[in-house]
DNA sequence: ATAACTGCAAACGTTTTGCCAGCAT
DNA sequence: ATGCTGGCAAAACGTTTGCAGTTAT
C-alpha cells in the first residue's frame, strides 16, 4: 500500500474542473474589476447575478482558480502575521514548501520608490519584498514530494 | 467643538509608553530571535520568563511596538487576503491612509531573483513587491490628519 | 455513473476588545 | 492622581470544513 501525500487544499481537486456558473461569474466579475477585492467584497458583487451564492462557495472557487493560475491571490493565503526586531528595511524571502521565513542580506533597492512614485501618483513612503521558492533543506528533500 | 479623528489602533496610548516588564521581556526575546516569530510564538518564549503573561498583552504590545517604530510587522495588520485577475507579475502600491490597494505599472525586475538565489541558497520562483505610500486622494486630505 | 460542486452552518485559528484591578509616572 | 497597562475571558473576524443534496461531464 502507497501512503501518498496530496498537496494543496482539501477543496482542489485531483480530476477536471467544471466549468460552473458560479465559478464562471466568479471569474468574469474579478476579470472586469480594476480593484483588488476581498473575498467579501467579491462575493456582495457576484451575489447581485447569483443571489444564492454562498461566501463559502466564493472562497472555495478563489482558492482553486488560485491554484491553477487563473487569478492572483495577492496577500499570500493564511499566513499569520510575523513579527521582526528589525526595523530597517531589509527584505525576506519565504519557503514555499514549509513555510520558513529568512531575511535576504540585500542592499535597499533604493531607486525603486522613486520609479514607483513617478508612476503612480502615490507619495512612496517605503517598499518591502518577499521573495518565494524552495529552501536549501527542502530541496535537499524533494524526493519526498511527487 | 473640534473632531479629532484618531489614527491608529484602539489601543495605541495617545500619551507617553511606559516601560513594562512585559514590553520590554517581549522586546528582548524578538530581538535575540533571528527569525520571525508570529505572536503565539513569541508568547511562548516570552512564557518561559513571564508565566502569567496573556496572550492578548502580546499582542497589545506588538501592535504598539510596531505603531512606534520599535519593532517591524511583516504581514501588514490584519488585511484579507486580495485577489487580482491578473496573474503576470506586477507590482501593487496600498495608501496607509485609507488602505486602497493599485497596480504598479513598472515593468518586473527580472535581474532580483537572482540576487536573491545567490545570498540566500534557495530555490527563487517569484517575488512580490509591495510600495506603501500615501495615494493622491489622501494627499489632498491631508488637513484632517495632524 | 461518478466525481466535482454547491449552499448552509458549524468550526477553526488568529486577533481584538471590554472589564476591572494594578502599576508606572 | 492619572491614565497607561495587565490578565482574563468573551467576542469578532476572516477563512475553512463537514455534510447532504445537486450538477457537469
């Protein structure tokens, strides 16, 4: 007997996706917005065509579209907030696999808010970067992982 | 009769910190971390010392910490995850006054990955850049804010 | 036929809050 | 004396999950 691991969410599934009227309103209200809405957000606008939706619903096909690439999660799923004893800008880069969070011993791009502000129309204040891949240890594991 | 609208946290004192055993046990075990702790872990280590910490005091503590600058938070303050419908790389600017979230239109900077792989010996897949600053709307707001 | 999917409600883990006593200034 | 702070417990919040019935393939 194989003991296997499934990675990802409980909700994705190993098969095919279906094309639900759900999943496709989901899609095409994200695809029309200019903005980057919450789960909430998006559920009130898609429960105006579908009124029975459930936010549950919402999130499970955020999460599997996610997964496939179809959309963007943009404030990384989950993730508890961390705290540093640092507090001059230094960036991080985050272990997909177990989650590890190091520090990355970079100089401060420090040109980059002034791109940002000359194209944005913000006053930039500051900037941070998270980096994501696979630490040394979990490398040195793949086998595990199909 | 003049309304103040008061920035920040509820539990942020409008007045001058006072320096607690607690505060300052809580400040010396982030400091000697090299990692990043999330509050329940740091409330265990601070545990060791301070036995009848709770876990809300931590908490209290970090935010105010992280309001003055002595320490930083990493994942932004209880912000939903947000969702985008593009799934290319670019980048996202959120005004700290009102917490709108644009795009940036900047080209990726490709070159960053690598630097990253070489000081810090993993795997780089992405990165994600996040400008924080003060949105134009909000500038010409500012008189409300002291 | 079958596996993916939905709505609903309950559960979950993290974070915030109200209360009141206690302590630093 | 003042008002910041702590511990505690409850509430709030965003998100996930179990279930049982439904739907797409």
């Amino acid at each position: 007997m194989k003991i296997v691991t499934i990675i990802g969410s409980h909700n994705v599934p190993l098969g095919q996706l279906r094309n639900t009227k759900q999943r496709k309103v989901i899609l095409e209200e994200l695809a029309k917005l200019e903005s980057h809405p919450t789960a909430s957000e998006l559920y009130e606008i898609v429960r105006k065509r579908l009124p029975r939706i459930s936010l549950g619903t919402v999130y499970r096909n955020l999460e599997i579209l996610s997964q496939f690439r179809k959309i963007n999660t943009l404030h990384p799923a989950g993730f508890e907030k961390r705290f540093d004893g640092r507090t001059d800008l230094h960036y991080h880069v985050r272990c997909v696999r177990c989650g590890r969070l190091d520090d990355v011993p970079l100089e401060p791009f420090d040109t980059i808010d002034e791109a940002a502000r000359n194209v944005t129309g913000y006053e930039i204040l500051s900037h941070s970067i998270e980096f994501v891949g696979v630490c040394a240890r979990c490398r040195s594991h793949k086998e595990k992982e199909p």
